[in-house]
C-alpha cells in the first residue's frame, strides 16, 4: 500500500504539471465562466454545463490518461526493473492520473460558483467526476493491452465516437427497423451500453427535467422510480469503471516489457 501511494503521488504531480493538463482547466474555467455569465435561468446553466461535460469530458479524459501511459513507458520499464509488484505500479499510476484529472476537472467549477453561483455545483461537480474515472479506467484499458501508440489512441477516440455519437444514431435506427414490435423494454437492455446515456439519464432524472430524459429515460422512468433508476445506473457505471480496471491490471501483469 505505501509503495502504491508513492508511485501515486508521483503520477499526480507528473500529470497535473502537464501543459495539456493545464489547459484543459483554463479551458473548463473560461466555457464555464462564459455560460454562467450568459446562460441565464440557473437550471439551463446546470443543463448547459452538464451537456458540455458528457462530451468534452470523456473525450479529453480518454486521450489525456492515454497519452499518459504511452508517454511514461520508459518509466515503467524503470521502475518494474526494481523490486516493486506490477500490481502495485499498476494501481498507483492510475489512481494518481485520475486524481490530476479528477482535481483540474472539478476546480474550475468550484472557483465559477464561488463567484457567480447560478448552476448547481453539486451536478456539475459529480458528473465531471465520474465520467472521468469512468472513461479514465477505459483509457487505462486500452492502453494498457495495445501497445502500439497511434493504435491505442485510435481505439480511445473510436470508443468516444461510439458513446457519443454512433450509440444515439443506433437507438433511433432499432427503432425506426423495430417500431412495431414493443421494443421499450429492450431500451432498459441498450442502457447499459453506453456509460455517457446511462449518466446523462441519472442526471435529468435527479434535475427532474422530463421533457428532456430522452427516449431512454422515459421509459426507465416509467418503468422504475426514480429512486431506482438512479440505482440501477449507478450498479451499471460502477461496472463500466470497475471491469476495465480488473481486465487491465490482469493483462498488464502479464504484459513482456
């Protein structure tokens, strides 16, 4: 456990002096500052704010902690060199990547409601924070088990295009193909599918904002409470961060540096 939080207080400090790292807060705080100037009414700048991170956030979470891994390989040959568990070294650069993340993430939205306080800092705030360890853990995963560079960070920005973009396309397809047979259960199924729907869905069903839960939300949230949808989405979140974790660090073990 101490060598473990070494090694995560040195990718901590290694990560958040990142200039990439750094810019990716100056560019949260300056939006931020922007839509809580102008966004108005204080629910359409949580709204606005939450849009915002479901898709910059898991985009420049995937490639930051990426490039991350794939820059410091020569560190790593180092530092398994010496007597120290791969599980150990494993553990101890993720947690300390997403920490930096987690920090540069959350402190824009902290310091713009101390000044302005128009949106709810509290949704903005979780959100940020679990989409990143969610597509950190992915990041780590596909880094981890390609080993080629450009192919690894290929396979992150295809698993954004996909949550983003393609899944959405995919619902309307299946129901345009599907739209006489009663497919809205199935929708609780395709949930689970996409991490960034299944957290956009927990959020406007705590906002209350039905008009816009989506197909998806709709009918999850006639099918469950609300109370329960928001426990149904976070057993299927918590195995988004949690299998590609354990599935990385076995194949890291194994990994022949």
């Amino acid at each position: 456990m101490a060598v473990t939080l070494v090694l995560a207080r040195s990718a901590f400090l290694r990560t958040i002096r990142s200039r990439a790292v750094i810019g990716y807060g100056i560019g949260i705080t300056l939006i931020v500052a922007a839509l809580s100037l102008f966004g108005g009414d204080p629910s359409k700048v949580t709204l606005s704010i939450v849009s915002l991170c479901l898709l910059v956030v898991p985009l420049v979470t995937l490639v930051l902690v990426a490039m991350e891994y794939y820059n410091n390989r020569e560190f790593t040959e180092l530092m398994l060199a010496q007597p120290i568990g791969r599980g150990a070294y494993y553990w101890g650069q993720w947690v300390g990547n997403i920490a930096a993340l987690a920090v540069v993430c959350e402190v824009p939205f902290t310091f713009t409601y101390a000044i302005w306080q128009n949106y709810d800092v509290a949704i903005v705030g979780t959100t940020a924070l679990v989409l990143t360890l969610c597509f950190g853990a992915l990041a780590y995963r596909i880094a981890v088990g390609q080993p080629d560079k450009a192919k690894g960070v290929g396979m992150t920005l295809l698993v954004w295009l996909y949550c983003a973009v393609f899944y959405d396309a995919l619902l309307v397809s299946l129901m345009a193909l599907l739209q006489e047979y009663p497919f809205e259960r199935a929708l609780l199924l395709l949930l689970a599918f996409n991490p960034i729907d299944a957290i956009r869905i927990a959020v406007l069903l705590h906002s209350d904002t039905a008009a816009l839960l989506g197909i998806t939300g709709a009918v999850l949230r006639d099918f469950f409470s609300s109370e329960r949808s928001i426990l149904v989405i976070a057993v299927i979140v918590s195995v988004w961060i949690a299998y590609p974790l354990i599935r990385g660090e076995r194949i890291f073990r194994r990994c022949d540096f």
